[in-house]
C-alpha cells in the first residue's frame, strides 16, 4: 500500500472511510500497516497511555520526536500525523521550528495541532507542511473546557466550533479531527467543510474515525470514555500471559530443554567444578 497523499485523503471527503489510528512505537505502527490503517498519528495521548503522565500538557517535543522516528520505522508506507505538543504550536516560529524536527528528523507527513491557532496553520502550510486541525476537545487545554467533556452543545460553542473548522480549512489544514463534539454537530461541520472530517467521540457522520490504540486494545484502564470500542481485553490477556511465564518460572516449567543450547560436554573436562 502507498503512503496516501494530502489529494488523496482530501478525495477521501464524503465516503466515511478514513480510518485513523494512534501508533506511538515500530511494533504498533507495523502491525496497524498490515492491518491497513490509512493514517498513523504519533499524538499526544502518548503522554498519557505510554508515559503514564496525567495530561497531555507534559509531553516535550523531545518524546513525540523520539516516538515518530520509532512509528516513522515500523510503518515507512503510511501516512504519519505528529502532534505539536502543548505550546509547540504557541506562536508561527515556534511550530515551524517543532515541524522541522517532526518532518526532518521523525519523518512525519503531517503535524496536528490544537485549536483554531490560523497564523500558526499558515505558515506551516505556506512553509509546505501539511496540517491537520483539531477541534471541539482539545485535551492540552482541557482544564479551560471544565474538563475531558463534549463540546458544542449551545448555540454559542457550536457556532465557535463550527467557525473555528471552516476557519482551520481557510488557512489549509487537510482535514479536521472533531473530538468529543455532539453528533448532529459533527454532521453539519462535515457536511459544511470540503476537507476530510476525523472524529473521535463524533458519531458516524464524520469522514472517519480516530482512535487511541492503547482504548482499542484494552491496556489503557485508568478510565473508558463512552466514544470507545475496545476490540480486545488486551489488558487481561497481557496480564496472564506474564503470570503464567511467572508460575512456569518458580515451577520449573520455563525454560524447558528446547530452549537451551547444548555443547560437547569434552570441552568441560578440566573446569573447576
Ligand atoms: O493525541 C491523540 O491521540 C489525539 C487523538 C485523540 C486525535 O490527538
Ligand atoms: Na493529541
């Protein structure tokens, strides 16, 4: 499968088909690649679901850095989305300088940013970097939306997200990740922007979907948003697994004489012992 282009996912508008995914290292990138994920996001939420931090506002450059190259390797055919991390995308300079680093040196295709920060999306795109808008719960500035809570639901805040969508799409962004916004808002801002919608907690109007994979997988259980679908109780299945190379440990059962190497026992004679 080729790495998609930014015409190719923008002509991706409408069918409902994108489908995105978190990978944050070689083995997760590798495996979403053959399973045909379209486009990889090295985000934030690695703060939380790797890293073990309480937010995404902790997370340096530095660690989304070190991450895309290890996602950039595992996956070199799929499209690659790093996130500018909290106040990386504070000012035009500041972002154009993170997006070097991302691009260059991790090897992404894309950054993401949050918010409706437009010069900061216009340098970017005029400095040739492709860009994907991030609207309705912005998590690095969760503590100013009174929390990890859907967003849009009065007239006001809908109309703001709506304007700050169509306004991402003026400045070029490739398309918008909705996250927690109400259904029938999320329909109205597909429906109203020509690029690509991506949402998570959005319902099924969106042009497609983006999920964490550590929610995907089960391994993330410090709490389960409702927009989540988990297509595996990995948690559980890890957790045994570890447990029962642990009991075969102290039994005697691991390792077992197919994993050990033999020798000429000649070559012995001689030693002390
Ligand atoms: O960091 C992230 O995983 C994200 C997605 C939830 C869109 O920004
Ligand atoms: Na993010």
């Amino acid at each position: 499968m080729a790495k998609l282009t930014i015409p190719e996912l923008k002509s991706r508008k409408g069918r409902g088909s994108l489908v995105m995914l978190t990978a944050y290292d070689y083995p997760t990138a590798k495996l979403a690649a053959e399973a045909g994920v379209d486009v990889l996001l090295v985000g934030d939420s690695l703060g939380m679901v790797v890293l073990g931090y309480d937010s995404t506002v902790p997370v340096s450059l530095e660690e989304v850095l070190h991450h895309t190259k290890a996602a950039r390797r595992g996956a070199p055919e799929v499209h690659l989305v790093a996130d500018l991390p909290f106040l990386a995308d504070a000012t035009p300079e500041r972002a154009l300088a993170a997006a070097e680093r991302l691009v260059k040196e991790g090897g992404a295709d894309s950054v993401k940013l949050e918010g409706a920060k437009l010069e900061a999306v216009r340098a970017l795109v005029s400095a040739g970097v492709p860009v994907l808008g991030h609207v309705g719960l912005t998590p690095q500035t969760a503590g100013m939306l009174g929390g990890y809570k859907v967003q849009g639901k009065t007239p006001a805040a809908a109309k703001k997200l709506l304007e700050d969508a169509l306004a991402l799409e003026a400045a070029g962004v490739w398309g918008v990740v909705l996250e927690m916004v109400p259904v029938p808002l999320a329909a109205r801002v597909t429906e109203q922007l020509s690029v690509p919608t991506i949402g998570i907690g959005a319902g099924a109007a969106t042009d497609g979907q983006v999920l964490v994979f550590h929610d995907l997988i089960g391994v993330f259980d410090r709490f389960k948003p409702k927009f989540v679908r988990r297509y595996l109780e990995g948690g559980a299945l890890i957790r045994d697994a570890i447990a029962a190379y642990a009991a075969d440990v102290r039994s005697g059962a691991f390792p077992a004489d197919e994993h050990g190497y033999a020798m000429d026992e000649s070559a012995l004679e001689g030693l002390y012992g």
